[in-house]
C-alpha cells in the first residue's frame, strides 16, 4: 500500500520552472545580509536587546559590513543571464499593472489581477527596495568615514538613516508576511519550481512555453 506521501506526488499538478539556481542565490544571500543588518540594527538602537546582547563593538561591525556587502549578490547576480532577464521584467510597468494595483489597493478579490511573472506588488516593492538600500549605503558611509564630510551632513545623513531604517523594517515584515501566507511563492523560490495552476491563477500573463519559463 503506498504511503500518504507517495500518492500525494503521484497525483500532484504538473509543476513549472519559475526561478534557476541564481536568482534564488541572490535571493538568499541578500536576505541573510538584510537579516544581519536589521538585526544588528535592532540591537543598537532598541535599549533591552543592547543590553541582552552586549558586545556592541561586534554589533556594529556586523552592522556595518552586512550593509557594505549588502549590493554584492546583485552585483555577481548580473553574471547570469537568467537573473538580468528577472531584472527586466521587474522594471517594466504595463497596463495591466495599474489593473493589479487598484484592484489590491481596494482589496476588491473578485476584480481580475492580471500579472506577467512578476505581479504589480512585486515591482513596486523590487524598485522601493532597490532605492532604499542605495540610500541606507550612503547615508552609512557618511556616518561612518567621519572625516570627510561636514557636521551637518552628518547630522542629516543620521535622521535619514534612522527612519528609513524604521521603514524599512515595516516593508520588510510585509514582505515576510505575504511570504508566510503564499506558500507556493516560498516553495518556487526554495525549489525553482511552482504549480501550474498556481501560475495561472496568479500570473496569468507569464507565458510558459513548454514548462519552461520565457
């Protein structure tokens, strides 16, 4: 008698190729950097996990080189040719985006959300994500090489620094959020692979050629 889990997979929809092995590369490694950013962050600035943690120096050496290294997985990701096309896909806006925005801004699930392989929602957040870090970077390295820049752009750079930092922390946990509620988003970004039917009925605008992503 097979087991549960075998006639599961026996009877399992066909499954599609969404991501290859590098754009789930720089995936993880990009969220093991911010990881380590906004909890070293946390732990210099929030005053009961200071004191839990202690060792301040190191934090803030793991603060500091975990933002500095923060763009290197795009950077190598660029090699792939699999990984600049996902880029392409994220900067382009169409009509159809505008439809999946006003349909998610009014929560409205009976309106269609049409999507190609990445969705509205994906974009604008890729792009918000993209300028925040170019932003938390230089506003750091003003913080930090001290002898370069006048008081007041340090000042400056601090505030923008600090509350960006705080939005960026609530966009993140967002992120986090839709994460855990989509597991077959997470399973497409662990394995590569997600369920046809999943594909189209969230991104009935990706066209899938033979299983294979186009």
């Amino acid at each position: 008698m097979p087991l549960p889990s075998e006639t599961a997979a026996a009877t399992a929809a066909p499954r599609v190729r969404r991501f290859g092995r590098s754009q789930r590369l720089v995936h993880r490694a990009t969220g093991v950097l911010m990881g380590l950013c906004v909890a070293s962050a946390a732990c210099l600035y929030l005053s009961p996990l200071a004191e839990l943690v202690g060792r301040r120096h190191l934090v803030v050496t793991v603060h500091e080189w975990s933002g500095l290294l923060l763009p290197a997985p795009f950077l190598l990701g660029l090699a792939s040719r699999a990984f600049r096309g996902d880029l392409r896909r994220l900067g382009r806006f169409g009509p159809h985006d505008g439809t999946w925005l006003r349909a998610a801004l009014r929560r409205d699930r009976r309106s269609p959300r049409p999507a190609g392989k990445f969705n509205a929602g994906q974009k604008v957040y890729a792009s918000w994500l993209a300028g925040a870090v170019l932003v938390m970077l230089g506003t750091g390295l003003l913080m930090w090489v001290t002898g370069f820049a006048p008081l007041r752009w340090r000042t400056a750079a601090t505030f923008v620094h600090d509350w960006l930092a705080l939005a960026l922390g609530v966009v993140l946990a967002a992120h986090v959020g839709k994460a855990l509620a989509d597991p077959e988003a997470r399973r497409g970004m662990r394995t590569g692979s997600v369920d046809r039917d999943w594909a189209r009925q969230e991104h009935p605008l990706w066209r899938i050629p033979n299983g294979r992503e186009d």
